[in-house]
C-alpha cells in the first residue's frame, strides 16, 4: 500500500529509518493516536511567540517490552541555524554531482530539506538555495540544511539555484552550482513538472501526493548499463522516496533524429536500471511511462535478446503424490527490459504447452499434470522482452 510507505519513513526521517509522527488533513488510514478531530492534521506540534519552553517525549516501546525514550525541549524564538549571504550567481543548469547523488526531502509547512553524501566534504559543507545559504548540519544520511521554498514556485515551475561548497583549510572553497526545476503543489492538485526545454514531463493526477509538497528535476550526463545502449540524458525527479498514491506520468524527449525502435523509459533502483513503459510518441519524439516511485528516469534501447539454456528434466521416478512435480526448465538470463511473460513459452512436439515464468529463479518452466510418454521429445522455447527481442532456441530432452 503506498499509505504504508508514507507513514513508514518517506524519506522524510533523517537517516532512514523512522515513523511519520505526523498525518495530514484527512488522511486514512490513521496509525497514531492524536486528540486532533479526525477532519484536522494529526501530529502537529505548535509553538507561538512568548510561549514558555515545552518539553517534547518521544518513547517506542516494542513487542518485548523494552522502552527507548527521547526528550528534548523546544523554545520558541529560537535562532535558526547561521546563514551566510547566497555567493553563487551562475545561470547554467545543474548537471548532478560527479560522485553520490544529492537528495531532497519535502517537508510540511513548505520546506525543503537538502541532503548530502558525507563524503563530499570532509570538514563541513554550505549548501545554497535561491540567495540563502546554510551551513549544513552533520547527521546519518550526510550533510543536510532545511530551506523554506520561495512562493515564487507555488503552482508554477522555477529554476531554484542550487550550490555547495566545501568548507575547508583550501585558501579556495571548492563550489559546485546550478539551478533546478522545482514546483510546489497541494495534495489535490493535478500539475506537471516540465523543464524550460521540453525534455522532460512529469504529470501528477489530482490526489497523487499525500500531502502539500515539492518536487524537484535536473538533468544528468547520459550512461550505458549493462545490455542497454542510453539514449542521451537521464533525469533525477525528487523527492524520490516520496511515495506516490496514484502513478506519475514520466516523458522524457530522445535526441533530435534517434529512432525510437526497442526504446524504453526506465528509472534506476538498487537492482540497476529497470523498465517502466514504452509509449513511443512517434511525432514528438518521445517516450512515457507511469512510475509509483520517483528518481532517476533515461531512455534505453534493448537491442539484445534473452540468453535461454534448456536445462536437463529430472528423472521420471513413477506416479507423484499428491501431484506431479516433474517439469521441463529453461534458465533465462534478460539484462535489458524484462522478460514479456504473454510472449514466451514452451512448445512441445510442434505444440504451445502451458508455461509460467518465475522471476526469482530465472526459468520458464513447463509443469504438465502427467509427465509425457517415454521417448525423445522436441522443444522449442520462445523467449521475448519487454523491447521485442525475441529469442528461439532447440532442444530435446
């Protein structure tokens, strides 16, 4: 359910791991406990001017028994964290970062939290947003700052300047700075987040995002993967652990002149680069697909087919109870757009015969009820991919 990934960590608890402790408007279903009218935002801890400090507990208890417990105390009035007058003024567009990604987390209120690999600063870091800088608070995920968006990107999309520069001994700070396209949108709104040179659509179907918030695209240099050939930049669209209720709807532009034959749009997982759709727009130029996740979208072209080896059948040991397990076995290795289960089977003896692909295993298997007769029989496996590649391979067992 995309209602359990958003109130388990979103993306939004620093470090990775956590409950939402929070729930907005009308949200459903409701996990915590709240004296908040079940119509109102649930969580919401509010402090006004000239109110005395309070102190904030929060405990966990697990199944066992044990209590972990956390209280701090909030002031009202408090000083945020020193900032430093904006010192990028670039206007080329931000191209990611030559090591590990940036990301970001929208947070309620109408913030933004930027987040940073720890390893691209040793000694600190200053993160720039629009002509506001901070400098960037050390914490499990990285270095991170929080940013108010500017209303400037309420329901239209911006170039938001983005910098970072490494806080160290070197007489000059190294900087890296560019600008990104960012929208902040409600929670009912339908939208689309497009950049300036229409090479990328992002659509939102009202209701999609669970609550009020921002997202964010820029470009990133084009690279191949493993049987797939890229087909010129891809895009990283954040928040991309922000889970979505209803898909959203990705376009990304080839190169003027690229064939669109065998191309798909996929989006980088840990498990590499993995298919999401392929409606080619033939006119524009372009292909779609809808995504549950956010993150990083390219355009690949499969134009290698599935790897199929027919492996031996296990040995006919007479009538299995309570049913047959004897099946004919197939390994197929796919590493571009995914096996097209409707498209691949077995054929036995010039006959289609039921098949089933198991995607943990790698195989096509054919399990008939009763094993055939004995005696040298023919087989034709078909193996397709999402691209069309098709592969037919000979055996006999």
């Amino acid at each position: 359910m995309p209602e359990e990934e958003y109130v388990y960590d979103s993306g939004r608890v620093t470090g990775g791991k956590g409950l939402v402790l929070w729930s907005p408007e009308g949200f459903r279903p409701r996990v915590l406990r709240a004296d908040a009218p079940a119509g109102e935002a649930a969580g919401t801890i509010t402090i006004r001017p000239g109110d005395p400090p309070r102190a904030l507990e929060v405990w966990a208890r697990d199944l066992g028994g044990g209590v972990a417990a956390r209280r701090v105390v909030l002031r009202p009035g408090a000083a945020p964290p020193p900032a430093l007058p904006g010192w990028w003024r670039g206007k080329e567009p931000w191209s990611g970062w030559s090591g590990p990604s940036v990301s970001f987390a929208s947070l309620p209120g109408g913030f933004v939290r930027v987040t940073v690999p720890a390893a691209t600063a040793k000694d600190g870091l200053d993160i720039q947003i629009c002509a506001e800088a901070r400098h960037a608070t050390r914490a499990p995920g990285g270095w991170s700052a929080t940013f108010a968006v500017p209303e400037s990107a309420a329901a239209r999309t911006v170039r938001l300047p983005l910098a970072l520069r490494a806080v160290g001994s070197a007489p000059a700070p190294r900087a890296r700075g560019g600008f990104v396209f960012a929208r902040r949108e409600p929670s009912g709104a339908r939208f689309e987040l497009a950049d300036a040179r229409g090479k990328l659509r992002v659509g939102f179907a009202p209701g999609a995002l669970f609550e009020d918030a921002t997202v964010l695209a820029y470009a990133h240099p084009g690279s191949g993967a493993s049987g797939l050939i890229a087909l010129g930049e891809s895009w990283q669209v954040e928040p991309s652990r922000h889970p979505l209720r209803v898909p959203a709807r990705v376009w990304l532009a080839a190169p003027p002149g690229a064939s669109l034959d065998r191309v798909g749009l996929y989006r980088l997982d840990s498990g590499g680069w993995q298919w999401i759709g392929a409606d080619r727009d033939s006119a524009a130029g372009a292909v779609a697909g809808n995504s549950w996740r956010l993150g990083r979208f390219g355009l690949f072209r499969d134009a290698v087919g599935p790897r199929v080896t027919l492996l031996k059948p296990a040995a006919r040991t007479g009538r299995a109870r309570p049913y047959s397990r004897w099946a004919v076995e197939a390994l197929v290795k796919e590493y571009g757009s995914g096996i097209d289960t409707r498209s691949s089977w077995f054929e036995v003896d010039g006959r289609r015969v039921p098949t089933e692909w198991d995607p943990e295993a790698g195989r096509l298997r054919w399990r008939p009820s009763r094993p055939p007769k004995r005696g040298k029989h023919a087989v034709l496996i078909i193996a397709t991919d999402r691209s069309g590649n098709q592969t037919r391979t000979r055996g006999s067992f």
